[in-house]
C-alpha cells in the first residue's frame, strides 16, 4: 500500500510530567526551561519533525513564553504550541503566533485547547463555542484578512495585524475531544483532528465520524494519534520497561495525578479510564497497546509496547487508517525519544505535515 509520508513529533514536559518510575516525583526531571529545553533539543538532533509543548495553568511552566525562548535555537523542527483559549484574547495571540513563527522561520503549528479561565467555569457547550469564534478570528487575522466578527463572545473590527507569519497564512490548529461539543467544534474549525489511544475500531469510528461531521461544514481534517512509546529490542524487554515504570507506583498517588489534571472529568478521559478497565489483566488493552500509563496520568493514558518491528507495524497500521500525524512521549522522555529516534523513526517515511 502507497502511504503518504507522516509527521512524528516528541513531547517536552513543560506541565511536570517526566518520570523514570511513574507517579514518583524526581527533582532532575522536574520542569523547568533547562530540562524541557534539552528534551526540545534533543528531539531536533534525533530527526523528529515536530514536537508538542504542552500547556496547563496550573502545572510546570509558561509555554508561550517557552516557545519564544526555544525558536532562535531550533534549525529544521517545527514547535506545536499549545494555546489555552479560556485565558486568551485572540487577536494578542495572533500576535504571538507570528512573531513565534517569525522566530522559527515559519514553523509554528498551534494545540488548540479549549480551555476555561483560570478560576471561572463554563458549561460545555459554550466552552467550546468560544473556542470556534476564537479559532475563526485567529484564522481570519493570522490569513492576513480584516475582522469583522459580530460572535457572542467577542465582537471585534480589526485590521489584521502589521507583523504576519511567514507564510501569510495561518498555521494549522491541532485540536482534539471526544464529547459532542468538541467533535463539532474540530469539525468547523481545526485543522487536524487529535486522538488519544484506544482499540482500533473504535479509532477507526472515530475517523468515520469526523469525516463526515466536516464534511457538513464543506471541509476536510487531518488525522492525528497522541500516544506513549515503549520501545526495546525485544518483546520481552520492552514489557519489563512498562512493568518497571510502575513498580513503585502508589495507587492513592496515581489517582491524585489524575484527579489534579484541568481535563480529569472530560469525555476524552473518560474514554481512556473505559480503555484501561476493558484490558486484559496485565494491561494491555489490544496487542501491543498497554494502559498501565493511565493508572497515573490523566489524558494519554497508554503506550504502544514492543521491539521496533512490532511498533512500526502498529504506527503503519494507524496510518493506513488515515492517522497522518503522531505526537508522541515515553518516560523518561529524553531517554525514550533517543530509543525511538535510533530504531524505528528511520523506517518511517516522514515529514512535516502540509496545509
């Protein structure tokens, strides 16, 4: 089968999510510019096309501010920047974005989350279509195009603003979410569509779904599929890596991590917390796909575990389904992104994903 070539991005820790042993803190691989700099750095030299820099209000570090530090630093790999929208005015965060693509040389991509304000909360339903108004004013600004947007969250007459992105367009917005609200707000306004792991028919609906959901509004999303990696090379060492990532693992500390999270009570992790239930008794919910990780994360919450003949089928297997982009992380990241990045990243046809 002919394949398109595939965007691989790593994962920086920016929202102190880096552990050798799962749900236990270390000092060394708490977040901070130094560390999630060197991760950053470090997935650049190992030949990754982009890597996503997280965001979350309550957690780690800034990642606008992150964003501008890293890109005079980065030569050839693109920066996906998440955006929390609830804290946003967008027309400022036009302004952001393309001063940062500026920086990068036109390489700038945009994690759209949808977000609420710091210390407010808004139903579902008007949560995201918040977030659709803000992804219409970045897309009409950031396209270089006059706003007149008359929305219910923001009324606003501009002229686009003097400094653009490089390309004069706006960069594609990744965005993800599995309840209603969220499925038609990707279907009018994203660009690539974000899914974390589940059973491949499930995977598979979800594609179908969205297809047509865009479709009703005239447009078409790409794909993208969010999940750890456990790389050895065999079989068996990789199932001792994920049995020694939870070793030490305090059930009480796992559930904390979880409860902590922004997103803890969204559809999406809902779904990964019916994932891990639905799994065998050591954890693995379909071959090769281990929810031990969701014991102690909210979000992604499992890995695709194997040698690197049995992890590249499964990432050839997603994209012959149409997952076009995979934004991926392990733990520790810097030490599994180097794993990957030596045995199965050179047998993929990859690159940076087109408008």
């Amino acid at each position: 089968m002919t394949r398109n070539p595939c965007e691989i991005s790593w994962f920086s820790a920016l929202c102190d999510d880096d552990y050798e042993f799962l749900g236990v803190p270390d000092p060394m691989l708490k977040s901070s510019w130094e560390h999630c700099r060197d991760i950053v750095v470090q997935a650049e030299a190992g030949g990754f096309d982009n890597i996503l820099l997280p965001s979350g209000y309550d957690l780690g570090i800034d990642t606008t501010a992150f964003a501008a530090g890293i890109a005079p630093m980065l030569r050839r790999m693109r920066l996906l920047m998440a955006v929390r929208i609830g804290e946003t005015w967008p027309p400022q965060l036009a302004r952001q974005i393309a001063t940062i693509d500026q920086m990068l040389g036109g390489r700038l991509t945009i994690n759209i989350i949808s977000s609420d304000m710091p210390g407010e909360k808004l139903a579902s339903a008007a949560r995201y279509a918040r977030t659709v108004e803000a992804m219409s004013i970045l897309k009409t600004l950031l396209n270089g195009q006059p706003l007149d947007h008359d929305g219910e969250f923001w009324k606003l007459k501009l002229d686009p603003p003097r400094i653009g992105t490089v390309s004069g367009k706006a960069p594609l917005l990744y965005f993800g979410g599995l309840s209603e609200d969220a499925r038609e707000a990707a279907a009018k306004g994203c660009d690539v569509f974000l899914m974390w792991p589940d059973k491949r028919e499930t995977v598979a609906a979800i594609i179908a779904d969205m297809t047509l959901r865009a479709a009703k509004y005239g447009r078409t999303l790409k794909f993208g599929y969010r999940a750890h990696m456990i790389v050895r090379d065999t079989e068996a060492e990789a199932r001792a890596a994920a049995e020694r990532l939870l070793s030490k693992l305090d059930a009480a500390a796992g559930e904390a991590i979880r409860a902590k999270s922004l997103d803890s009570t969204s559809a999406g992790v809902a779904a990964q917390a019916a994932l891990r239930e639905s799994a065998s008794d050591d954890g693995y919910a379909e071959a090769g796909l281990w929810t031990g990780v969701g014991r102690a994360r909210s979000g992604c919450g499992a890995a695709i575990v194997g040698d690197p003949d049995q992890v590249l089928a499964k990432l050839n297997d997603y994209r012959d389904m149409g997952i076009e982009a995979f934004i991926l992380s392990g733990y520790p990241h810097a030490a599994e992104a180097d794993l990957f990045a030596r045995h199965v990243l050179p047998h993929l046809d990859h690159g940076p994903l087109g408008a």
